[in-house]
C-alpha cells in the first residue's frame, strides 16, 4: 500500500510541476495539486475551473550533429536517420515542439533554424541531405554558436519555451578548454543538454568526462553513451521519454496495470484519470 501510494504521489507530484492552479482549496481528505482535492474513500471533489486556464509549455529542440572527419559516412547517415525518426516520433506526441538541425566540425552549420524547419517544405529530406562537414571537432565553438545565434528570436526561439540541446558526437573536441565557458553560456540561457556519445573513442575516461561536462546534471539522465551508431535507435524512447517528461506530459501506470496518458490541459480524460487511478487505492 505505502509503496503504491508512495508511486502515485510522486507521479502526481511530478504531473503537479506543470499544472498550477490559481484556485487554494480546503479539502476534506487529500490536498493535492496545488488546490485540488483527491477523494479516497470513493468520491473525488471537481477540479478547480482554474486547471482549465493552464499554460501549455513549448519546448524548442536543436540538434548539433558532429560532421567531423573522425565519423565514417555511414555513420553520419544514421545520426541523420536518428534525427529523423526522433522528430517525427515527438512531432506525434505534441505539437507544441519547434525542432531546429546543425552540424559541426571545425565550423558549426545551422542547416534549419526554428524558423526555417518550420517552413521547410519538406524537413526530414532536408535533413537526409545535409552533407558531412568532414575536418576537426570544436564542440564547445559550435555550442556557444548556438546558444548566440539559434537559441534567439531571430532564429524562432521562443523567449518562454523550454530550451533543449541535443548534441551527438563520435570523439573528443579539440577545444576542450573552452567547454566550461560554452557551457555557462548554455546554463545562462537556461538550455537543457542532451549529449550522445558514439564511437570508441569514449570508452575512455577523458572522453566520458567531456559528455559529463556537455550534459546537463545529473549526467545519468542526460548522458548516453552507446557503443556504436547503430545502438542509437535502442535510446530513442528512452530521450522520447525524457523530453515528453519536461514537455509535461506523464504516464500513469494505474493499479490495474492500465497506461493512461494525463496531460496538463485536457480536463476531462485527466479527470477520468484520476478517478480510475486514484480510487481504487482505498481497496489497497
Ligand atoms: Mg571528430
């Protein structure tokens, strides 16, 4: 019983992060959401009307692909089938994610800005045609690039939107000095970091070192380290997860062992939600 309710107040707790009700509610059993009552002995009280003025959080996502010389072409075909298949995958879960694609190596090329994949008439070919830079391997330039010139309204960055940076890469920048800098600009910016990395080359400690320091904290939740590029499709769901999860959008796993999506601003299946998730735990 503690470890189920343990489970579902977590969940609530995490779903309560991204739905804040204006309305203070005295209840009777349990106060949960900032407002709204839980029912445990078979009733729920109505959600405050106030939930139905939510906010939906926009996320803006971009990806910087290393195009270095040390990625065979093979490779870097399947880094842009990743992207790919991760867009088009989160494109199905919400509408409210921007998506914008770069490359580097020695130089940093921002192939689509938020504004451009927007109106690109047809994003997932523009991203399979990017060509391979080849060259030498500046991650920490190509970061402070993008937090300067994608991460901006010019670009179609949304002043509001959860920031997300996913940077894929095959080896050990060449200006690894200067990724602490980078990195600050990023964390100013209030930028979250994915970082992916590929390749043998990061089986070693340096290497591992570098992704922890692109990476946002805790590195065990935004840090993937994959042995070759193909593994990449195997940790698609898990970043899908993740990005869904700041998206704001959780997955209850009832008692009855049903999935049930519970989003911020759908009142009415939420409602239902609730109910089926929550009652039955007085039976417990
Ligand atoms: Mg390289």
């Amino acid at each position: 019983m503690n470890g189920v309710l343990g489970l579902l107040l977590l969940l609530l707790s995490a779903a309560s992060t991204y739905v804040r009700p204006v309305v203070t509610k005295e209840c009777d059993s349990i106060n949960m959401f900032g407002g709204m009552c839980l029912g445990v002995r078979g009733r729920s009280t109505p959600l405050p009307s106030a939930l139905e003025e939510c906010q939906v959080t926009d996320t803006d996502i971009a990806f910087l692909l290393d195009g270095s010389g040390s990625v065979a072409g093979y490779e870097f075909t399947t880094m842009k089938n990743f992207v790919v298949n991760l867009i088009q995958t989160l494109q199905k879960k919400t509408n409210n994610i921007q998506f914008a694609v770069s490359q580097y190596s020695s130089g940093c090329d921002i192939h689509m800005n938020f504004n451009e994949f927007s109106r690109a008439y047809n994003w997932a070919s523009s991203v399979r045609n990017i060509r391979q830079q080849q060259g030498g391997t500046m991650t920490a330039a190509a970061i402070s690039k993008l937090v300067g010139q994608l991460f901006v309204s010019s670009a179609g960055a949304r002043p509001n939107a959860n920031k997300i940076l996913i940077v894929i890469t095959d080896g050990e920048s060449e200006d690894g000095s200067n990724l602490p800098s980078a990195i600050a600009r990023a964390d100013a910016k209030k930028i979250i970091r994915y970082a992916i990395g590929v390749g043998n080359a990061f089986d070693s400690y340096r290497a591992r070192q570098e992704l922890d320091k692109i990476a946002s904290s805790p590195a065990k939740d935004y840090v993937f380290k994959v042995s070759n590029f193909g593994a990449l499709s195997k940790i698609l769901s898990t970043l899908e997860e993740n990005i869904i999860a700041i998206e704001g959008i959780a997955w209850l796993h009832s008692i009855h062992g049903r999935v049930r999506p519970i989003t911020r601003c759908q009142e009415s299946p939420w409602r239902e939600d609730v109910s089926l998730g929550i009652l039955p735990l007085t039976d417990v």
